[in-house]
C-alpha cells in the first residue's frame, strides 16, 4: 500500500444523520437480517450499507468467467477474472466505468499492481505464456503455468511485457516491496502436486519467490524455490464437509506481508504460519499453528493495523458447498482470530476465537469465509470481508475473544443452484469494492459512525496482500 496525503472529509455521510447519536446496542438493532432466506437475486443490506453501483460482466467475457481478486491504483480497480483482467475507473464511486478490457485466459489470473505494472497468477496449464495460449495438461512438459507481467502505464492500452514459469504455477502471489525501492518479490503459492507432472512433482514443500527488477520488468526471473515445510507439513486428515476433513499441507494458498513490520502470514492448506521476512529473500519461521477439529483448509489472512493479530480463513469446501448453515455450525468454515504474544522469535500465534456470518443461507448457495481487508478506523480492528452467497460482512474484532458483526449486504440464491458470490470485498478510499463471481463489480457504502473516520483515509496504491500502516494517516 503506497500512501499519499489524506484529505478531510465530512466523518459520515448525510444519511448517517439518522443514525449518528445512537448506541452501539442501539446500532446492533439496526443490523439485524430480514427473516428468513431472501428470493432468487432479491438483494438485502442492514441499515447502514449502500449499494451504490453494479457494472456487470463486459464483452469478450461470458457469464462462464469466473471474477477473482481486486487491486487499485490512484482511483482505478483492476479486477482479475478467469479469461483477464478488466480495468475500472472508480475515481466516482457511484458512477464507475470500463477503461480496458484485457483478454488472457489462464485461472485464478489473481492480481496485483505496482507502479506502471501489473501481475497476473495463471494456475491452469496452458500451451504457453502467451494470452493466445489454450489448454494443456500438466503431464505435458511442454506446458506452462506461472506469473505474467504487463505495463500498465497506459490504462487504456496495456501491454504485455515478460512471464516467469514457476513449479506448480501461481494459484496466488504476494508482492513484496524491496527495502531500497529498486525491486518487488513476489511470493508465489501454488499447491497440488503429483507425480505425473513434470513440473509439479510430490513433494511440493515450497514457495518460489519471482524477483522483478522495477527499471526492467522484462528480466523477472525466478530467485529461489524456498522450502517452508522441511518437515512436510500438516498431513491432513480424510473426510466428508459434513463430518470434517483436513487438507494436507503441500505449498500455500495465500500469503499477506506486512513489509513495514518485516511479518508475513501464510495460509497453507493445513497449517497457519508467522514468518520474519527482514530478508525479503529469505523468509524465516517464527510461529506455526494448526486446528485439526474446526479448519479443513488454510485459505488466506489479514493482520491488524498494530500487526498484533492474524485473521486465518477456513475456505471449508473449497467455496462450491453450502456451509453457512445450521449443519455445519458457527465454527466451521469461518474465521480463526489470534493475538501475536511474545517477542521477537519468542513470537506466538495464539487463537481466541471464531468468527462466522450468522444469517443461514440456501442449501444451493455456496457461502464460506472468504477474501476481505482492513477498514481503516482509528482505534478499533474492523474489516470487511466476502462469503461467496454469503454476501458481505463487516466486523469488529477489536476484542479478539468477542467479534462481532456491524454490517452487512447480500444477494438471494442464484437462479438455478448455481454457484457465484463476492470473492474480493475490500475497502478503498471511503468505499467497499466487491468482485461478484457471477454479477461483476459491486461499489458499496458503509455508513455508520464506527466506521466514519476511515473515510478521511487516503491511499495511492492498494494491493490487500501487501498492508501498510494507516497510522500516520489519522489527524492529531
């Protein structure tokens, strides 16, 4: 997250009038969900949520691709999807618009930006790295998954510039600033090996960290295979989303660092992890934990703005099952909160609780906790984060032992049964940005005093992976 200088704003909306003077048991009134499940697309938001803007899929992509992941740059969002990228400019909230359309098949095409470029996770093996590349399978050693890099300096226009094979492709990757501004890092995970491909062979213990020279992107190349699980890691344990199951650690599915604290947590299938990344190039253990009873697979994590805490998500499922319901449980395929105790490499990951969307979704409609980010109030831990049908929370988790939810927006089952969600929902510069599988962009406003001071928040560059300290950013 780059930064520039923050403005001020009015701290809440003219519709917060109403709700301003109020209590937070008062508030909590406010947020309680209509009954029972809502209609096919039937939208329903708790009091202090705005839906904005909806900008559905546009040409050459089909209702086939799949929307992912979001990242921003001074008033543009750049939305990853399964077939590409689109660019937006958001610079007006409620009126954004499409600035580029860009064509480049190869799933999750997970992104991220930095400066005039533009990175892309391609974790499905393709004939080649080029974006005319079709389907290849992985036993095929001529097949190539990995890291494509493109020159966004003209958004209307951007251009593709190099792309860097990695060991079992890049499902996700983190970029990580040098200390000296001349180079990024990208931490790439990627799991699933076998023994029948050639270039992603058991066992898959690794992250590859991609180095890119920032004044010749061209020239990114592959710095080292680093070995995380020596010992192999979690090996999981077989079962049933109804009864239980552990995915066996084999790489990491997702990784945030926190460069201004030197810290990185990694979500890796079995196994939550804390590393000192002082040395970019060498990311050092400090602290791993598991949940064998609640977590069947490590999906993603977000620290707190002091860096004191972990939120660890469990994608029980794989996000294509049902599981927000009385089923499955509050524990499940939730959130797991842990305070960082100790210091230095005394450093713990200690958990403190759960956290989980209580409003019961449709047996049709797939909901987990998924993709969020910090909301930036001064004082308190709160985020805002996906849950595919679930729709989107925002939560206080500023007491580690009691989170609570504060607000929240969601769509009714999709027609059909079939499968969609918000993927991303994040906050950017006083607004919530979703990436909606199935129905495109979402621009969305939480309005409610606990959140009102983030909207004098201002941030150049965005990239949720890679958090930056607002501190600096609050008046005095």
């Amino acid at each position: 997250m780059s930064v520039v200088a923050w403005a001020p704003q009015a701290t809440a909306a003219p519709d917060d009038a109403d709700l301003a003077g109020l209590s937070e048991t008062q508030l909590s009134s406010q947020e309680q969900p209509a009954a029972g499940i809502p209609g096919v697309d039937e939208i329903r938001n708790s009091r202090n949520f705005k839906h904005l803007a909806n900008l559905p899929k546009p040409a050459p992509f089909t209702a086939s691709s799949t929307w992912s992941d979001l990242a921003f740059q001074n008033g543009y969002a750049f939305s990853g999807n399964y077939d590409g990228f689109v660019i937006y400019d958001v610079r007006n909230p409620r009126k954004p618009s499409i600035t580029s359309t860009v064509w480049c098949p190869g799933s999750q095409n997970d992104i991220s930006v930095k400066d005039n470029l533009l990175f892309l996770s391609t974790d499905s093996s393709r004939s080649d790295n080029s974006c005319a590349s079709t389907p290849l399978s992985a036993t095929n050693k001529d097949a190539w998954e990995g890291i494509k890099i493109f020159d966004i300096s003209d958004k209307k226009n951007p251009k593709y510039v190099a792309a860097v094979e990695t060991k079992c492709g890049s499902h996700t990757h983190t970029l990580v600033p040098d200390k000296k501004g001349k180079n990024a890092y990208l931490y790439v995970s990627s799991y699933g090996p076998n023994d029948t491909f050639p270039d992603c062979k058991t066992p898959h213990d690794l992250i590859s960290i991609v180095k890119v020279p920032l004044k010749d992107p061209a020239s990114a190349s592959v710095l080292s295979e680093t070995v995380l699980f020596p010992d192999g890691g979690n090996p999981g344990r077989d079962g049933t989303i109804e009864e239980g199951y552990v995915r066996a650690t084999s790489g990491c599915h997702d990784i945030t660092v926190y460069p201004s604290k030197d810290l990185a947590a990694g979500a890796c299938m079995g196994d939550g992890v804390l590393w000192d990344i002082s040395d970019r190039e060498k990311p050092r253990e400090i602290s791993r934990v598991q949940d064998n009873v609640n977590f069947a697979f490590w999906h993603s994590a977000t620290f707190n703005n002091e860096g004191t805490k972990v939120v660890f998500t469990d994608e029980l499922g794989g996000g294509g099952a049902p599981t927000c319901n009385e089923k499955i449980g509050p524990t499940r395929g939730a959130d797991g909160i842990y305070d960082i105790t100790g210091r230095g490499d005394g450093r713990e990951l200690e958990f403190r609780s759960y956290y989980k969307i209580s409003r019961t979704q449709g047996d049709t409609e797939n909901c987990v906790a998924h993709n969020g980010s910090l909301i930036p109030v001064q004082g308190r831990d709160i985020m805002v984060q996906a849950w595919y049908q679930g729709g989107i929370s925002v939560w206080d988790f500023t007491d580690s032992r009691n989170p609570k939810e504060i607000g929240w927006f969601e769509r009714g089952p999709l027609p059909n049964g079939a499968g969609g969600g918000s993927w991303s929902a994040y906050y950017y510069n006083g607004y919530i940005f979703s990436n909606d599988m199935a129905k495109g962009l979402d621009v969305l406003d939480i309005r409610d005093p606990r959140t009102a001071t983030a909207k004098l928040v201002r941030v150049g560059e965005l990239n949720v992976q890679t958090q930056g300290a607002y501190r600096d950013l609050f008046p005095r």
